[in-house]
C-alpha cells in the first residue's frame, strides 16, 4: 500500500515537472505568434521599416522557442501510456478525440504556414507572407483551445454517461467541449498568455534601453509591451474575478483552499482575507494567521457580509492540499497586482513623456521580466493542485487513474526527464540571453525586402 503510493506521487511530480516546463513555451509561442502577427501588420500599414526589423528579430527567438517546446512537449505525451494508464483508459473516449483535434489544429496550421513564416520573407509576397503569420497565430489559439477544453472538462465535466466496467462515455459533445467553466478558463489563460509574453518583451527592452535610450527598435518594442500590459492587466483581473466565481460554484472545495477558510466566521461578520497563514491539515487549522475582516467576501461574494463553505464542511478525504493551494494563489494574485500597477506607471510616465528615460522604471521591468510567467505557473499549480484528489472532479480519483508502475522506476524517469529538460533550457536560455542582448538593428537583418506599389502606396 505505501509503495502504491509513494508510486502515485512519484507520477504526480512527473507530471508536475514536465508540464511546469511545457506551459511556458507553449504560452511563449502563443503570445508570441500574435505579438509577431501585431508587427507585421504593422509594418504593411505602416510601411516603417523599423517594425519589420522588430518582426525579424523577435522572429528568431520565436523559432527558438518552438523547436524547444516541441522537444518539451513529447514527454508529456508518453505519460498518459506510462503513467496515467488508467485514466487514459477511463475517460479515453473523451479526452481522445479532443486531443486528437488539438494535433489536428497544431499540425496541419501552424507548422503547416510556419516555414512560410519563418522562411519566406524574402521569398514569398508580403500579403501571403502576412497569411502565414495569421495562420500560425490562430492556430496557436485553435491548439489552446482544445487543450483547455479537454482540461476543463476534466474539472467540470459534463455530457457524459458511465459505460462498461465504468468507463467514461460521451453523450453530448457540445456539453463536453463547452463545460461551465471553459469558457472562463480559456479567456483568463490567454489574458495570462498575452500578459506573460508582454512581460517578457518589456524586460528584454528594458534591459536594451538600460545600455542606449535613444534605441528606436527596443523604445517601439517596450512601448508596445506596456500598452498590453496596461490594457490587458485590468481586463485579467475582472476575468479572474468571473472564473473565481465559477469554480466556487463547481468546486467550492477549492476555493476554501485558496482563502485557507477552515471554519465559519460568526453570522455577518463576512469572510476575511487571510494575507498570511500556516495551513495544518492534520489539526484542520491555521497557524499564526494575519486577516483582514470582510475583504474576501467583497471578492468571493461581491458584498461585505456572506461566507464561504469552509474545509472543515467537507469530507476530509476529498480536501485538497491546503498550503500549497493557498500561497500559490497568493503568489498569483501578487504578482497580477505588481503588474496591473506597472501598468498604470507607465501610462503616467507616457503622459509625462518620460517613459523611455526613466531608469528605475525600466529596472522594475527587467525585475519583473518572468513575472507573468511565475503567476501563471502559480495559477496552475492553484487549479491542479486544488482539484486534488480527482483527476475527473468528482468522478475519477486521481489514486484510480494511475499506472500500476513501480516508483522506483517513475522516480528514476523523472530524474532522466528532468537532466532532459534542464539541459535543453539551459541551452535554449543562452542563445534566447544572447539574442536578446542585442537590439533589433537594421544592419543585423540584412537587405529588406521591398513592398509592392500597390501596397506600398504614394
């Protein structure tokens, strides 16, 4: 019993590691596919060949960055057989085919159009040039969301019917890809996608302009990073705010985890927001905990009087690990707040006309280069962790979807994978610090290509 699971948790960190690895390429690609289809739509607008430079530029670390995390991305694949066997045979009738249309949409779009994109600047015109940047953009997205379809699901699932020896049978395919919560989690990821890869841009800029102020390519790259930052940060914290009501909806369990609310406060007094504690799951508690009343009913509840069902309601056994849900989520939240007040920085130090000269904001940007990235993270661990113990919520135990594989042998593959993915992220690391040391340049590009008249205008 004790081997079963040590091997269950030995399965649980492989994941952990791989996904933790892939989900940042993968966001890294999707925010900057778009970020490239941005550029080069501005450059036929336009007609700045300053926005080209940017678009080839970026370009590469673009082509850096797929050949990565397709390498990252096989691992995954191979532990539904190894690792998740049983899940897979389960609920394989569902999460298959919604697999299956994510490679679909993966394959035959974006990598499809990528050489194109990659390739055929110099080679193919500047309209269908600009067709292969959209197709690779879009069909990032199309990929996502048949990804987060099939892991909504698997929180909220829905359309379904129990078969032969238990198995997972689909009924209703437009209630399984739209579940209650896809919608929600499918814009918040891709709020977080765009904010993450925004991030990064700004700090790279930043970085640039600490060593040259007056370098136009990295002023027109952190200008237009801070204006998503600005624009999008607001807008992410509102769909926070509506996924956070579905899942305490669906999975109430989860929410008193994140606010690590372990009992009922008195009637009126309104839930508090515990800004620091330790959660004791043995003693059903929390330990030195700091609150403030009534603010987490504000957000929970949008008034300043009700409460949340607390841990100790539930059964014990399908409580998920409290201290991990709690401070990831705080993680997450602090770290979207520093960049919504980046934000609003930047948009007073533009009206200022000092956004491009002021050294400690650009420190702050450089600082807070992963910081999308670290929140998204965190919020996935908050949404994994947190549905813990269901791989299926409510459905399928993640101890009954598991292999029947020795943790000898998961934890000797995960040291294996992660030698792997350590080695090609620190290789990766260095070309992507290498290329971003220095700025875009026209001299670096070589001869540009030309538009035609008719869209080059008078």
């Amino acid at each position: 019993m004790e081997n079963v699971e040590w091997g269950l948790m030995a399965a649980r960190i492989q994941f952990a590691v791989t996904i933790s690895f892939h989900i940042v390429l993968a966001a890294f690609s999707i925010g900057l596919a778009n970020f490239l289809l941005v550029l080069e739509a501005r450059w036929l607008y336009r007609k700045e060949p300053v926005d080209l430079d940017i678009y080839r530029y970026w370009l590469k670390i673009f082509a850096l960055n797929v050949a990565i995390g397709t390498a990252s991305g096989l691992m995954l694949e191979y532990q539904f057989g190894l690792n998740w066997a049983r899940l897979s045979t389960q609920a394989g009738e569902i999460l298959g085919p919604l697999m299956f249309y994510e490679v679909m949409a993966a394959f035959f779009l974006e990598a499809g159009f990528l050489g194109i994109m990659l390739f055929g600047t110099n080679k193919v015109g500047p309209k269908l040039h600009f067709f292969a940047t959209c197709a690779v953009a879009v069909g990032s997205i199309i990929s996502a969301f048949w990804i987060l379809s099939a892991n909504s699901w698997m929180h909220t699932p829905r359309g379904f019917g129990i078969g032969a020896e238990g198995r997972l049978v689909a009924h209703d395919w437009w209630a399984i890809i739209f579940n209650p919560s896809f919608p929600y989690r499918f814009g918040h990821m891709m709020l977080a996608t765009f904010l993450a890869t925004a991030m990064l841009i700004a700090g790279a800029s930043a970085w640039q302009l600490l060593r040259n102020s007056s370098n136009r390519h990295a002023r027109v790259q952190f200008s237009m990073a801070l204006w998503t930052i600005a624009v999008l940060a607001p807008v992410q914290i509102v769909a926070g705010d509506l996924q956070g009501e579905n899942t305490l909806r669906y999975q109430p369990q989860k929410v008193a985890a994140m606010e690590g609310a372990w009992t009922r406060p008195p009637p009126g007094t309104g839930e508090p927001l515990r800004l620091f504690a330790l959660p004791d799951m043995a003693e059903r508690q929390n330990h030195f905990e700091l609150a403030i009343p009534h603010v987490a009913s504000l957000y929970l509840r949008h008034d300043l009087s009700s409460s949340i069902k607390p841990l100790t309601e539930f059964a014990a056994q399908d409580i998920p690990p409290v201290a991990i849900v709690f401070w990831a989520f705080r993680l997450m939240v602090g770290l979207g707040l520093l960049m919504l007040v980046l934000g609003i920085a930047s948009l007073v130090l533009r009206y200022r006309r000092r956004l491009y000269t002021t050294r400690w904001m650009q420190r702050c940007c450089l600082l807070m280069a992963p910081a999308g990235f670290m929140a998204m993270i965190s919020g996935w661990v908050v949404t994994e962790v947190g549905r813990q113990p269901f791989t299926v919520y409510g459905v399928l135990r993640t101890a009954d979807s598991a292999s029947t594989v020795s943790s000898e042998q998961v934890v000797g593959s995960t040291f294996v994978i992660l030698f792997f993915y350590l080695l090609v992220f620190g290789i990766g690391l260095w070309v992507l610090l290498r290329i971003l040391r220095q700025p875009a340049k026209r001299a670096e590009q070589g001869p540009q290509p030309t538009l035609p008249d008719e869209i080059r205008g008078p």
